[in-house]
C-alpha cells in the first residue's frame, strides 16, 4: 500500500475511531450507571468496565492536551458505583504515575526546569496537604458541589484560554533573579535554543497555593492550572509550562495522595485498573496525536467536562 | 542547529533516579495487582467484600472492611491485597526518594538556597507520609 493511501485512511479512520470513543465514553457511563442502580455486578466485571473507560480517557485526554486526572474524577465519580474518596484516592494516584513516567524524559531534556518547578511545589504541597484534609472532611454532597462547580469554570477557562509560546519577558522580578529561575531549551519546532526568564513569580506562588489546595481537595492532577500560571503569568515558554508543570504534579499529588492514604482512601482494587488503562490509554493517544485534528477533540473534550460538572452539579442537589 | 541538551548536572541526576524509580514502581503496581486478584497470597479482606462496601465514605468502610491504611500493612506483608496496597505506597514515596537523592548534588554545587528548599521539600513530603496531620497509624 502507498504511502498517500495509508495516509488517507488514517485520517478517515482515526478521526472515526476518536468520535466513536467520545460517544462511547458517555454511553457507556450512562449503561454503568442503569447498571448500578439496578442488578450488582460482579466486582470483576466492574474492574473490566473501569480499565476499558480509564483506557479510553487515557486516549482523548492525551490528544485534547488535558491531564487523565482532571477527566477521570468528575467523570468516574458521577457514573461509577465507588464513593467519591476513593475516586478522588485513585485520581491523584492516577495523576501521580503520569507525572512519574513522563517526568524523566523532560527532566533530561532541559524542557522541565528543576529550579522553576521546586520554587512553585513547595509551597504548592503544603496547601495540597491542607486541601486533601479538608476535601476529605467534607460531607460528599459538599464535595460533589464544589467539584461540578470547578469542573464547570475548568472547562470554561480551557474554553477560553490562549496560550503563547514564545513569551517575551524583558524585566525578570526580584525574587526569580534570587532563585535563579531562568534557562534555555532547545525547541524542536523553531530548530534552535530558547532563552527564557519569568517575571511575576510573587503572584505565581500565591496561585500556586490555590491550585495545590484544589489539587488535593478534588484528587485532581493540576496541569489544567499550572500551565496557564506558568506561561500565562509568569512569561515560560509554552514547552517548558507543560513540562514542569508535570514535575510539579508529581510533588504536588504525592503530598496530597499521602493523607488519602493515612485516611484510608486509596483502594488497590480501584486504583490500580484506572492508572494502569490510563498509562495504556495516554501511550496509545501520544501516538495517534500526530495523526489527528487535535483542536476537535480538545473541542469536544470540553464539552464532555463539562456535562460531567453539570452532572456532579446535580448529585449535589440529590438529582 | 543541532540539537543541545541544556539540563544541567542536579537534574539529570533527578531525571536518572526517577526513571529507574518509576520503572520498578510500575513493575511492583503490576506485579502486586496480579498477586492480590490471582489468589496466590491470602487476602486480608477478599475483593467481593471490598465490592461490596466501596459505595462507603473511607472512614466507614474501614469500620466495615479490615484492609490496610497508612502504615499498618508493614508488619503484614504476606498477604495479596497489602502487597498490592504497598505498591502504591511505593508509587508514593518514589518524589521523595529523588529529591532525597539530589539534596548531595545540590551540595556539591554550592547551591545553598536549593539545598535548603529541597530539604524542606522532603521535610513537608515525609511529614505528609508520616500521617501526621492525617491521623496516621
């Protein structure tokens, strides 16, 4: 077969495949759920469900550029028979492992700055502690409440936010030229080194509390956050907001999965068929990213948040 | 241009043990997985009583279920669903096993302000994984 006619029937088929599984993903939770309120089913067969669904988000998540965590407790804690404290365990443990696998290569890359990301993390896990206690002590209407609420605004930011690449920040602060926080990377795309510095970084910590806090009291990986903060507001490149944003999840979920582990809401059985179908799921999306129109499915990947944080909107109000 | 590789000694230092870190840790995950649903070790509670109580909030659950928290698996590790539960304790102590590791590369920089940022960064991790402020067992 030709090269050209391959390519075409990737870009029929993909794009085919990728539409199947945003339906799917919703009808399957809708039958999970029928599922759920009426006959129990065995607790394998639930396990399977979860992998296959993780699996799938793992796919779109990678290729909408959001985090699996972010999809996977609004999602999974509106449509799955498990309470939400061991939805928002496996999330963070979720977001957890992502972070790890990937972190090495952009560590040795340069593209993940060591100095930027331990800047931001320290204070960022102290309030991720915090948050995890609180979302913990909470009763789980307040929870599902707060969390559709997030969601909500989530999507909408996501909705609305434009990132820059390439910003350019002339007067770094004070306080980034005492910690250092500057560098250079070699940008793939332009085929040359990249100088950056930030700039703002007083208020970059003080957003970073409020994301740690949320990281840890919704069991959500924080990418969705960080990396507006990190190139919105504080001035890095585009590549180097993605990549240390995930150095800082790392340390930022470890601290939060910590309390839900001494709280007791980490259950293997649960936790272990979401990381693993997501790492699958994100492999397999990382390689078809190339191959497909990614601004539709980031499209349509808000809109699925969304309907998720309308429907943790509604379980709040016991609808 | 070619391309340069611009990260400097402490990271690729941090980089090398978190790829080994995260490798055995996903091993582990697996390997504790299979173990704890193959039957091969006796479980503390079986996964169809777990099934039967995870619509519960955590801390009635564990009133209901006797399976591992915290750190109360350690003196019980023959068993398939505290081997599995361990893995993840791992998957959680592998951040503070490079930061613990790049504390001496730091050092070796004269890098002051990161020595003393990453030691408290491992000081807030292990305060968390001691269950201190969570009630830890």
């Amino acid at each position: 077969m030709s090269t050209t006619a391959r390519e075409r029937i990737f870009k029929t088929l993909i794009p085919a495949f990728l539409a199947g599984v945003l339906f799917i993903i919703p009808a399957a939770a809708t039958a999970a759920e029928q599922v759920q309120q009426g006959a129990q089913l065995a607790w394998w067969v639930w396990m399977i469900i979860l992998f296959v669904f993780t699996f799938m988000l793992g796919i779109i998540a990678v290729i909408a550029g959001v985090g699996g965590g972010v999809l996977f407790v609004p999602i999974v804690s509106s449509f799955f028979p498990f309470h939400i404290d061991f939805v928002r365990g496996a999330g963070l443990l979720v977001a957890l492992s992502g972070a790890l696998s990937a972190g090495s290569p952009l560590l040795r890359k340069g593209l993940a700055n060591l100095k930027l990301a331990l800047s931001m993390a320290l204070i960022g896990s102290m309030s991720s502690i915090v948050g995890a206690m609180v979302g913990l002590a909470m009763p789980e209407k307040m929870v599902q409440l707060l969390l559709g609420l997030t969601i909500v605004f989530i999507s909408f930011v996501m909705y609305r936010s434009k990132n820059s690449a390439y910003p350019n920040i002339e007067n770094p602060d004070a306080l980034s030229k005492a910690l250092h926080i500057y560098g250079v990377y070699y940008d793939e795309h332009l085929k040359k080194d990249i100088d950056w510095q930030i700039h703002r970084t007083p208020t970059g910590l003080l957003l970073f509390i409020v994301i740690g806090f949320m990281a840890g009291m919704f069991g959500l990986g924080a990418g969705f956050a960080n990396v507006p903060v990190f190139n919105l507001v504080l001035g890095a490149p585009l590549r180097v907001s993605v990549a240390t944003s995930v150095f800082v999840l790392s340390i930022n979920d470890t601290a939060a999965a910590w309390v839900y582990l001494h709280k007791g809401a980490v259950l293997p059985l649960i936790a272990v068929p979401s990381i693993a179908g997501m790492m699958l799921g994100t492999k397999i999306g990382a390689k078809l990213l190339t191959k497909v129109h990614t601004s539709v499915v980031r499209r349509a990947v808000i809109a699925l948040l969304a309907v998720a944080g309308l429907r943790a909107l509604l379980k709040s109000f016991g609808i | 241009m070619k391309e340069a590789v611009h990260a400097n000694r402490v990271q690729l230092d941090y980089a090398a043990v978190l790829g080994v870190c995260s490798t055995i840790g996903m091993l582990f995950i697996a390997a504790g997985y299979l173990i704890y649903l193959s039957g091969f070790l006796p479980s503390a509670a079986p996964a169809s009583e777990v099934a039967m109580h995870w619509h519960l909030k955590a801390s009635e659950f564990h009133k209901a279920v006797q399976v591992p928290s915290g750190w109360n698996w350690v003196t019980d590790l023959g068993r398939g669903d505290v081997l599995s539960y361990a893995s993840i304790n791992y998957l959680a102590l592998v951040t503070v096993i490079c930061l613990s590791w790049i504390v001496p590369s730091f050092i070796r920089e004269k890098d002051r302000i990161y020595t003393v940022m990453t030691i408290l960064q491992v000081a807030v991790l292990l305060f968390a994984a001691a269950g201190i402020v969570s009630g830890g067992h």
